[in-house]
C-alpha cells in the first residue's frame, strides 16, 4: 500500500512525527480577501502590515491533546506598530531570545471560534529557533486553550488539511468514521468526502422510510440493483444488532481505470453508505478499515 504522508501547512516539510501536529494560517482572518497590495511583509514572512487592519506577528500555539499528542498552530497575534518595529528589528539577531509580544488573536480557529478570536494573549521566544510561543491568553472561555487537554478527534477533525494521525469523525446521528491519516477533507451534498490524488472516500447516512425494517431487510432494499460480485469480492459482518455488507470492482469488472468499493453499515432505522475509489488495488485494505470504522453509538453525541 502506498504511504501518504501529509505535509506542513506552514513550511512544506512532511509531517511524520504523531506527537507533534503543525499547522500554518497564512494571514490573518483580517487581511483574507484583502488585494495583495494591502498586505505588507516586513523582510520575513513572519511579520505583517497591513493597510487598513493593522500590525500582526505569527506566532506559536500550542495545545495538548489526548494520545500523547501536541498540536501546534503558527497563527497571527496583532500588535501595535511599536511592537511590530521592535520584533523587527530583533528578528534573527541575539535579542530576538529576549522578545516579548502583547496583542490580540486574530485568526478564529474552531473548535474555539469566537472565543479565541481577539483575546488579550502573551507570546514570548522559548526557542531561537523558532516563533515566539503564546504562553498567557487573557480571556476566561480562551484561557482553557492552553490550559486543558483536549479530545484529539474532536479538535483535529475539524482541520481539513491531510493529517499525520488517523481522525475518528462525526457523521451525524450518532454515526462515525475513521478518517485515515494523509487526507483532505470537506463535506458537500450531505456527504463526508476524504481524498487523495489516487485515492478517495465518500460517506453519507441514510434514513430507512419503513418503520420498525429489521436492520437485514434495510440492507436487502438498499443492495436493489447492485451488481453480483463473485464471493471472493464481498464481505458481510455483524455490527451489534445490525450488519455491515461491502462488494468491489476491478477496472476489469466496470471497464474505469479505478478500483471501487462500495460499504454500508447498517443499524435500526438507519445505515452509513461508503463509497471508495483508488488506483492501486493493495489500497483494498485500507478501503476495508475505513468500511469496518463505520460505527453508531446509540448513546453518543449527534451532530
């Protein structure tokens, strides 16, 4: 199976260490949709002008997360022009150690939204090496951001950018998937989508209109039309009081360039659908974990 390593939103580089997530924003949400003519870079890349929003410097934050893992974003805290000449002036010299900075967030991240957007923050050089690090946030709902540890699903299925780690996401009615680590995602059309340039998944839910269908019978009805694969091309598993079913094609079975596998899990009064598609067909395997990931906790959160 080919290795997707995702890369660095902020310098390119790939992404293979687990415990350490690094994601860039390019500007502030202030200066987005702004012509490149308003925005100013004063030498480096991480300090900023611009007109009619003010003075930003990219800086670090750094936020625990469950699995032993630490996420950390390069995003843009605004300062006063004073601020903003004297890192200047500091940058890649021996005072740069001693720089400290005061403003203001300015890029709203979920899951935290509003509350972290524009909070009193504090950001101080821990390595010369790298950015100032964020090490206060003066805001009661922000503060919890560097203070807790939070659940890495919840916080890194919100990033659509490919990831290192494989991230258990919500689908809604208490369904979920696994999406594998290397992947981009987006949701359009009521459909979860994961991809790569060789290789793709799509997840939708569906709501059985008969009530009180057994879990089998729904399946049964949804199958209608699928094509009659040979056995060694379909798997059916339990799935607590459910099933789960799946069926692939070759590119000699439908005449496409692409492998495709088709899944359902299935529960009462309603099912997951999966449908994925690649080019090398050792990817089946990884097509049948995401398929076997599909799960439904009756008691957990809907989206």
């Amino acid at each position: 199976m080919t290795t997707h390593l995702p890369t660095c939103a902020c310098c390119g580089d790939a992404l293979a260490d687990e415990r350490r997530i690094d994601f860039g924003f390019n500007l502030p949400d202030a200066a987005r949709g702004l012509p490149e003519e308003a925005v100013h870079r004063l030498g480096v890349r991480a300090l900023l002008r611009v007109d009619g929003a003010g003075c930003f410097i990219r800086c670090l934050l750094a936020v625990r997360l469950t699995h032993d893992t630490e996420l950390v974003l390069g995003a843009w805290v605004q300062v006063d022009e004073a601020t903003l000449r004297r890192a200047h002036e500091l940058w890649e010299r021996p005072g740069y150690a001693d720089l400290s900075i005061e403003g203001t967030f300015a890029n709203r991240i979920q899951p935290w939204g509003d509350a972290l957007l524009g909070a009193e923050v504090t950001a101080k050089v821990a390595d010369p090496e790298e950015l100032p690090c964020v090490v206060e946030v003066r805001h009661p709902v922000a503060a919890r951001v560097l203070t807790r540890t939070w659940d890495r699903d919840h916080v890194l299925s919100r990033f659509p950018f490919p990831l290192p780690v494989d991230v258990r996401t919500d689908l809604g009615d208490h369904w979920s998937v696994l999406r594998p680590s290397g992947l981009t995602a987006s949701f359009a059309d009521g459909t979860d989508h994961f991809t790569a340039p060789d290789r793709g998944a799509a997840v939708s839910l569906m709501r059985d209109d008969v009530p009180g269908r057994a879990p089998a019978d729904f399946l049964e009805a949804l199958l209608s039309g699928a094509p009659d694969t040979r056995p060694a091309q379909r798997a059916r598993e339990p799935l607590g009081e459910g099933v789960r079913y799946a069926f692939w094609l070759t590119p000699q079975d439908h005449g496409r360039t692409r492998h495709e596998f088709h899944g359902m899990a299935v529960s009462s009064g309603t099912a997951a659908g999966l449908f994925c598609s690649y080019e090398d067909p050792a990817d089946l395997v990884w097509a049948q974990r995401i398929w076997r990931s599909l799960d439904r906790a009756v008691n957990g959160p809907a989206r």
